[in-house]
C-alpha cells in the first residue's frame, strides 16, 4: 500500500514539474530572435521558472478558544457527547507563504484530512469533551496533537523539496536545451527560406 501511494504521488509530482517545463518551452517558442538570444535570457527563465517550497511559520501561530455546538456531522471520532451539546475546541492557524503551490501539493500527498486550509492559513481544530481552559493535562495533549499534525505536514514539504531542488538544479540546463532546439529550428526555417528563393 505505502508503495503505491509513493508511486501515485511521485507520478502527480512529476506532472507538475513537467507542466512546469511545457509553460517554459512554450514561452522560449513565442519570444522574438533578439529575446532568445539576449544575455540574460537564461537567468531571467531561471527566476520565473524556479520551484520555491512553501513554509508553515510555525512562529507567527496563532490559538483560539471556543465551544461548538456538537451533532453527528461534526463530533469527533471516539468520544462520547450528547448530540446538542456544547464542546470545547481549540483553534490552531499557521501562516503559510507560496500558499497556491502548498494548495497543489496537498493534492499531491496523502496528508491529514482534518487539516483545513485557506489563503495564506492552514488550520487545525480540535475539539475536546473535556474544559480547555485551565486543564494543564488537557492543553498538553491538545498542543502535542497539534504539534504532530504540523510536524507531519513539514515532513511533505521536505519531501517535495527534495524534487524541487533536484528540479531547480537542472532548470538552466533544461533552458539552454530548449533554446538552443528553438534557435536551430529557425535557423533552419530561415535557411530554407533563403535556398526557395528563386532570385
């Protein structure tokens, strides 16, 4: 099982960097002769086409308590309540910068589905059927389950980063290919152009 999931999610990765690749060749085809052969054609594809991984800034989280209202939709698994009740919860938000790219990636790896997420936040709600607040037993649970589940999506962001390093390693040497392939192609068309002139 986990090795078809490695393999799933290497294969959506590697769609990724390969869409990546397309836009790129797709803008080398569209620029104009003097664009694809100017200095600094290259470092400019480089800085548009690089892969940055998102970070969760764990420092800049945020904690908010509250009560919900408890019905079958949303009570948590294995604990007893008495649907209508009211149930403490404690709200985490971490911001993330590249957040679009750490939507994407979320599709890309099996991760924890009880982490929700927004622009620019991520967030994990836990509910407890015992008081929050005061309760030092408690709080340190709830922290060590939040730290877990923010532990285990960094750990996906590793492994992505792992791609993106091997991807961005090779991104200049992917450019000059593609531009060196564009280049022959007209060269070639100009050439032919010049041989069908009758005159």
């Amino acid at each position: 099982m986990l090795a078809a999931i490695k393999k799933i999610t290497h294969m959506n990765t590697k769609r990724f960097f390969e869409d990546i690749q397309s836009k790129l060749t797709e803008q080398i085809k569209t620029v104009n002769d003097s664009s694809l052969s100017r200095q600094n054609f290259v470092q400019e594809l480089i800085d548009k086409f690089s892969v940055v991984t998102p970070k969760i800034q764990k420092k800049d989280s945020t904690v908010n308590l509250g009560q919900e209202i408890i019905t079958f939709d949303n009570a948590p698994p294995g604990i007893s309540f008495t649907r209508g009740h009211k149930m403490d919860y404690a709200l985490f938000s971490f911001p993330v910068d590249n957040y679009r790219l750490f939507a994407q990636i979320l599709d890309f790896y099996p991760w924890d589905r009880n982490i929700n997420h927004s622009p620019a936040q991520i967030y994990y709600k836990e509910l407890s059927q015992f008081t929050i607040e005061g309760n030092d037993k408690v709080i340190d649970s709830i922290k060590l389950n939040a730290k877990s589940k923010i532990e285990s999506l960094e750990k996906l962001l590793v492994d992505f980063d792992k791609e993106v390093n091997t991807f961005n390693s090779g991104l200049e040497t992917i450019i000059k290919q593609e531009i060196k392939k564009e280049t022959e192609k007209r060269n070639l068309k100009k050439d032919t152009e010049n041989k069908l002139k009758p005159f």
